[in-house]
C-alpha cells in the first residue's frame, strides 16, 4: 500500500517555521512490528493527508523509522506520536528533533535560502575550500 504524497501549497514553502525530524526506535522484535504495521501506516497516512508528513520510511538497518515532518508547534507533532500505534502498543519510542529550517530550497521564506547568491561568486568561494575544490575536479590537493 502507498502512501498519498503531500500536499504541496505553492504560496508557502515546505517548512514553514519550523520542521521534525521524527526517529523511531523499535523495543520490540520485528515479528511484533510487523502486526502492527497496517495500522501504523493508517497512521501515517491521516498525517501524510493533513500535509504534516512529508516523507518517511524504515531506517537501514531496520531498527526504527525516521519521519520528516511540519508542524506549527512541537506540541502538534508531540500529540501526533503519543497517537502512533505502535506507540500505544508500546513495542516504538520517538525522539523528535527540532529545527528551523533557513538553507536549501525547501527552507521558510525570507530565511537565507531565499536570498539571492550569483553562482558564479559561490562557486568562486566554494573552489577556495580544498575539499570541495577537490571534488570539483578543480584541484589535486
């Protein structure tokens, strides 16, 4: 079973303050998890439908999962988890990161990412730090 993608809202970026990085933690065996999955994915689905997931999947090697998430508050994302059922079974634990997104093209707007960099400077700037030279093929080291 799929799940839906997310829904994508032109006028706003992906993140727009703030973003989760969700890792679950199995405690159980897998033979467990694996009962419980369906429901689980139900689950994810309601959060994937409601635009507050974005991507998710087993982490390798399978141990948990990891959930990359949006939400206008911690405490969302929080009553999102304790609604988990593999949380409710008690058989996965969450540790949820926090963090403000201001690089890369999915970052809130009027964060840095937004501003505007001529590639050509940051290429410059880039070439003078030996490492990235390097894997430009701009150096020998």
């Amino acid at each position: 079973m799929s799940s839906p993608a997310s829904p994508l809202i032109a006028d706003r970026p992906l993140f727009p303050e703030r973003a989760f990085v969700l890792l679950v933690e199995y405690v159980a065996p897998l033979e467990r998890i694996d009962e419980l999955l369906d429901v689980h994915r139900a689950w994810l689905d309601v959060h994937f439908t409601a635009g507050t997931f974005l991507v998710s999947g087993p982490r390798v090697p399978r141990v948990g999962g990891t959930i990359l998430a949006t939400a206008p508050s911690r405490g969302h994302v929080e009553d999102a988890v304790a609604a988990d059922p593999l949380v409710q079974a008690g058989v996965a634990v969450y540790e949820i990161v926090e963090f403000t997104p201001t690089r890369g093209p999915y970052a809130a707007l009027g964060a840095e990412s937004k501003q505007h960099v001529d590639p050509g400077v940051t290429t410059g700037i880039l070439e003078q730090v030996p490492d990235v030279a390097y894997a430009l093929g701009r150096s020998n080291r």
